[in-house]
C-alpha cells in the first residue's frame, strides 16, 4: 500500500527530497571550488567576468552552508 502526500506516493517524495538536498550539496562543493580558484588567482582580476562568476558562485555556497549548517553532518 501506497501513502500520498501532496498528491504524489510518500517514496516519490522521498526520492525528490534526496534530489533536493543532493542538489543543495553540489552547490556547495561548487561554490567551495570556486572560491578556491578565487583564492589561486592571487586577486588577478584581468579577466572581470569570470571573477564575478565565481564570485557569486562562492557567495551562495556560503549562504547554503549557514543556511543547512546543522543539517551537514547528519
């Protein structure tokens, strides 16, 4: 027997939530690496573009690790 939650089986919902949070940890782990290679450029900032790229890319790692911080090590 099948449970519903919202309209969708309570496995499909845990599936999409596994989604969810793996997607939440490959931004992380992106934006980590990118403020990483920031960190290699030695503040080279020829090329302004790519700079603001990774810059935001690092800014929302950030923000999701304060965000889920407690949720990381579960």
């Amino acid at each position: 027997s099948y449970k519903f939650y919202y309209g969708i089986s309570t496995d499909e919902a845990d599936v999409l939530a596994a989604q969810r949070w793996n997607n939440v940890l490959s931004e992380i782990i992106y934006g980590l690496k990118c403020a990483k290679k920031l960190q290699d450029m030695d503040y080279n900032y020829k090329d302004k573009e790519s700079t603001k790229k990774l810059t935001k890319s690092s800014q929302r790692s950030f923000e999701l690790i304060g965000k889920h911080l407690f949720s990381l090590w579960d």
